[in-house]
C-alpha cells in the first residue's frame, strides 16, 4: 500500500536520517520533494518514504494513551503532570515553566519504568 502524505508533510527514506519536505505525488509511485536546509528538489519512490511525526503530535498521543492529566496555574504560572484523575493532588513530577518541559519530563519517566 502506497503511503498518503500530504503538502508540507516532513518525511524521510525509511531508516533514513536525511528528512525532506513533502511537495506532491507524482504518477502513482513517486514523490516530490525538497531536502529539508537545501534548495535540491527529489523524487522519490513513496513506498520507501515515512513520515517524521511533528513533536507536538508525539506528546499528545502520549498524554491519551497514558491519561495524564496537565494541571496549570496560572497565578504562579507553572505545569504539573498526574496520572490520578480522581485525585488531583497527585502528581508524577516537579513544576514546570512549560507545558512541553511537563509532558518531556513524563514521557522520560515513563521510558525508564
């Protein structure tokens, strides 16, 4: 099956480490697309083309699958994490300055469990 990507996607060969910037399919098998920091154009077979999850995408899915809660105060302007829903004093971490330091801090914590 022929991946869907679409316009602006970052993607990158299959275990690759060189990311590119989706432009447009070409035909049915080839991608158009631009070496992320250069101004070379490509195309590329889209059967070996993964996608490179945007980071914000990464943290999200983790706060679903893992039902973490993210508690703001705004009054003193810092983030916490709990995994309690009912319990809301309990929290798995420090106060944070930002939200995306919060949820880094969780997902570390919950790689080395």
């Amino acid at each position: 099956m022929t991946p869907k990507f679409k316009f602006g996607d970052r993607v990158r060969l299959r275990g690759g480490a060189f990311a590119f910037i989706f432009i447009a399919q070409q035909g049915s098998n080839d991608a158009a697309v631009l070496c992320e920091g250069e101004a070379k154009a490509f195309s590329l077979p889209m059967q070996h083309l993964e996608l490179i999850p945007h980071p914000d995408t990464v943290r999200l899915n983790f706060i679903q699958e893992n039902f973490y809660d993210i508690f703001s105060y705004r009054e003193n302007k810092y983030f916490r994490m709990s995994k309690s829903v009912e319990e809301k004093e309990v929290f798995d971490g420090e106060p944070y300055d930002d939200v995306r330091q919060a949820i880094d801090n969780a997902m570390q914590q919950e790689q080395t469990k």
